[in-house]
C-alpha cells in the first residue's frame, strides 16, 4: 500500500469531521431562520454524520493495534462495533425527524420556506458531493469499513440534500406541504440506510464469511499451484480492515508430510504476497485418504 494513501486515509476522517460539522450548523442556521423543515432535517443528519466520523476516527485508532497475547487476533472488530452503535443512533435520530414533520402536516400549519434555503441546499449538496467522494477513496484504498460507511452516510446526505432542494422550490411554487415532506423523506433515508448498512456492520462483527467472489479468486490463486490437487474448504472473516483465512488443500497422497508442509507454507507466502488485505493465512493439508495434518507457523 502506498504511502501517501496511509497518510490521505488519516487526514481524511479530521477533514470530513470538520466539513460535516460546519455544514450541519450552517444548515440548521439556515433552515431555523428560513422556515424549512426539511433543510433543518438535513442539517441534523449531517450532525449525525459528526457523531459517526468521530466513531470511526476512534475505531480505526482502536484497530491500528498491533496483536499481542490478549488480543492474538487484534482490535479489528472495533469499526464494527463503532459503526453499529453509530447506525443505531442513525435510526433514532431519523425517527424523530419523521415524527417531527408528520406533525406539523397533521397540524395544518404549513408556511413555505424562505428560498435561501433552497440555495443553502444547493451548497449542501456539493459539499457532501466532496466529502463523500475522498471518504471512499481513502475507504477503498485502505480497505476501512468504518471509512466507507461514513462516506455512504455522505452519499445519502447529498441525495437527501437534493430531496430538500425540490421541496423548498415546490413549497415556494404553491406546494408547502412539499417541504414537510422532504423532511419525511429525509428521515425514511436516514433509517434505510442506518437499517441496510447497521446489519452489514452486525454480520461482519458475527464474522460473516467474505464475498463469494474474493474466496473464489482465493481459490483460484491457490489451484495455480501444481502441486494442490484441489481445495477442500476456504474459511474467511473480515478483522476491520484485514481479513484472516483458514483453509485445507488436497496433495497427492504420495507425498511425505515434510513435503506437505513445505508446499503449505509456499501457497500461504502466495497468498500474502497476492492480496495485501491478508493479515494472516492458516493452511492444513489432506491427501485423499483425508489424513489432516496441521501446519505449524
């Protein structure tokens, strides 16, 4: 991995935290004054986007951690952790801002909003355009589920700003009711996507196994190797950023186990040298007789 993305993917959580907490006072400050519910509803879940940044700034802290005998497998489920806990918070903060707005519909009290929200929208829109876009490639390149959630959460906030934008210039054409409505549609993103991605980060804390593509390309690697007649199983997890692989290969019954452990080792260096986001490969072999032997680190 290259230097400079080590060195993006640290600066990137302080930015989008200070790019989100801006824009959520701005937002609120000008939805307050202008009289938008739906833009005060999208200022809120960029304050709730300050929440989640600052969890993942915590947990990729926590999951940097080199292992040691308490923690042999490290703290990697730690941006698992964090981001459920920021997804639960997610989803009570989108239910009050749907509650908040069927309320004011059901009160018969709709006034249209000033149209500088409409153009406070508009900022909101391609400030979190930005942000969303650095946190997933610094996401992708260090493979953070904590960072890529967070700019997910970036993503959502831009459509939901784009949700706002249409409803502050229906409510100013003759439709108020529009903007309590986007407000109602903020907050229904809001929970879909604390819902959606809360479970995501739920499984891979229960060690859900890795895509059926990535083990099929694991496999694959490994079959490149003459001497393995077949692989019998591929067991992975996800440990934060890094996975950890458990896997048995088939070798012809002739060969002596001293030979056996030699062409274990060669497949794990091939494996690690193949995919950078390997921490750790353990590798028993079997021969058709199904004689498994351990490979010793």
């Amino acid at each position: 991995m290259e230097d400079k993305c080590v060195r993006c993917g640290r600066i990137v959580p302080w930015a989008v935290l200070a790019g989100n907490l801006t824009l959520a006072i701005f937002q609120v400050y000008v939805g307050k004054v202008a009289g938008s519910k739906g833009l005060v509803a999208d200022g809120i879940h960029s304050a709730t986007d300050v929440v989640t940044t600052m969890m993942v700034i915590i947990t990729m802290r926590l999951s940097s951690h080199t292992d040691n005998k308490k923690y042999p497998w490290g703290l990697g489920k730690a941006e698992f952790l964090g981001a459920v806990f920021a997804y639960i918070l997610l989803f009570c903060i989108a239910m009050m801002i749907f509650i908040d707005a069927v309320a004011v519909i059901l009160s018969g009290v709709i006034h249209p909003p000033h149209m500088a929200a409409f153009f406070a929208a508009a900022v909101a829109i391609l400030a979190n355009f930005i942000l969303s876009s650095y946190g997933f490639c610094a996401g992708k390149k260090l493979n953070s589920p904590a960072m890529i959630a967070n700019a997910q959460e970036n993503r959502s906030d831009m459509l939901s700003s784009i949700a706002v934008l249409v409803g502050v210039f229906a409510a100013n054409v003759g439709f108020p009711i529009v903007d309590a409505l986007a407000a109602i549609f903020v907050g229904l993103m809001i929970a879909h996507s604390a819902v959606t991605l809360g479970l995501q980060s739920y499984k891979n804390l229960i060690d859900e196994s890795l895509p059926g593509e990535r083990e099929k390309l694991i496999e694959e690697e490994v079959l490149q190797y003459r001497e393995v007649r077949g692989v019998n199983y591929v067991h992975a997890r996800r440990v934060g950023q890094q996975a950890w692989i458990d896997m048995e290969i088939i070798i012809d019954p002739k060969r002596t186990v001293k030979e056996g452990h030699f062409i274990a080792r060669e497949v794990r260096q091939a494996l690690m040298r193949r995919f950078v986001q390997i921490k750790e490969v353990t590798i028993s072999f079997t021969c058709k007789e199904n004689l498994v032997v351990p490979v010793k680190k």
